[in-house]
C-alpha cells in the first residue's frame, strides 16, 4: 500500500531505522520529517503535555497521533503508514516500541538534540523552569507553614 494511494502526503526526508521492543525482537520502521506546520504544533505542545502531573494526557495522545502519521511500518517492499490508533497498536508491539518511535520523530525533526544530547539553549530552559518551579514551590511551602501555624493555637 503506498502512501499516495491512501491519499497522504509523501513522507518527507524519510529514513529507515530498527527498533527493538522489551522481547528484543527488531522492528523496521520509516520515519519522515513533518510538514512545517506539524513539526511547529508538535515541538509547542508534545514537551509540555507529556509533564507527569502538569502535562494534559489527552493533548499529548492528540498530537503523537498527529505526529505517528509521518511513520511508517517497513512490510517487505510495502511501507503501512500508522495513521489510526489501531495500526499504532498492530505495529507497535509494546509500549516502549512507541515511545522509542516518538522520541526518533522528536530527535529527527529538531535541532534540540544533538547526537542525542539537549542543546545547550534547551538546557537553559530547563534551568529557568526548574528554578520557577522551585521559587514557586518554597513559596506555597512558606504559606502552607504560616496556615499550620495560626491553626496551632491551644
């Protein structure tokens, strides 16, 4: 089946690679470069949706959907584009099957990482999030203790 066959848009830049799932089988796998206007919504809103516990799950499930569209399964001479959660799912043996998909679609689209190593602007975001989260953190600590205390009273 041929991407333009099923009405897709050819893969951009496409580039083969094996990934192994939690049994140590290979899988072969094409990934694609995305369109501008993908790539633009996936790097603004993957990163942040997938945070544990500030992330919004159904929004990051949104956009790999989006993102696995740009993937496809390598089936002999045939390529089947994983463009519907079931495909994902038959191809995808195993969740780190998928997670592995998504962060080659990350590395390939970005210039974030390079030879897998965060670039050092990338870095210093991550150094003022992590000191927002802390100024913010210490001040609902210090809240949090000045309430504990008024209530403390006998």
């Amino acid at each position: 089946m041929t991407s333009q066959a099923a009405g897709l848009p050819p893969l951009i830049q496409p580039k083969t690679l094996t990934i192994t799932d939690i049994d140590g089988g290979d899988h072969e796998f094409v990934v694609s470069k995305l369109p501008a206007t993908v790539a633009r919504e996936v790097v603004a809103v993957y990163p942040f949706s997938a945070m544990p516990k500030i992330g919004d799950y159904a929004e990051n499930e949104k956009i790999m959907l989006k993102m696995m569209k740009y993937v496809a399964k390598q089936l002999g001479d045939n390529q089947q584009r994983l463009v519907t959660r079931a495909l994902i799912d038959n191809h995808c043996p195993d969740w780190e099957v998928l997670a592995k998909l998504e962060m080659a679609m990350i590395e390939y689209n970005t210039s974030f990482f390079a030879n897998g190593r965060v670039s050092h602007k990338l870095e210093r975001f991550g150094e003022i999030v992590q000191q927002s989260v802390i100024k913010i953190l210490t001040q609902l600590l210090e809240q949090s203790s000045n309430q504990d205390g008024r209530r403390s009273t006998n």
